[in-house]
C-alpha cells in the first residue's frame, strides 16, 4: 500500500509541473504518509468542491488513497484550472 501511495504522490506532483500550475509542488512529494496538505486555501477547496465534485478538508488535506491511475489526471487537471483562476 505505501508504495502505491508513493506512486500517486510522484504522479500527481509530477502532472502538476507538467500542467505548468502555478506554485512549487514539491511538498507533495516531500510528505509521507496518507494524506497530503496541498496548500490549496479554502476558497480554492470550496471551487474545488462545487466545480469538480472533489471533496478535502477545508484546509487542503487529500487522502492520497484516494488517488489512482483512472482519476489522478482529473484531480490535476482540477487543480490546475483552480489554482489558475485564483492566481
């Protein structure tokens, strides 16, 4: 299991900076364990929210278990589109 959630932390940093979005994502890959802070501010997770149905604590704390291969392109994808429309 933690292998896999190693995985989707390199993945996910990973399609961020390939996306270009705005701000460093380092942090994702520099954290362990299941869940990740992802700096996003509670505006952004409430867009996040009522845009894209994916749902975090009001202080941008994921559940990298919830990540996998079918929805993490999604989930960067929204990202992005959020972290770009605040910026």
């Amino acid at each position: 299991m933690s292998g896999r959630i190693i995985d989707m932390r390199k993945a996910l940093r990973a399609k961020l900076e390939a996306l270009g979005t705005p701000g460093t994502w380092h942090h994702i890959t520099d954290q362990i364990g299941m869940f990740s802070f992802t700096g996003l501010s509670e505006a952004q997770v409430l867009k996040l929210r009522d845009d894209a149905h994916v749902y975090m604590t009001k202080n941008g704390r994921i559940s990298m278990a919830g990540l996998n291969t079918r929805n993490i392109d999604y989930f960067a994808e929204a990202v992005d589109k959020v972290v770009r429309a605040s910026s």
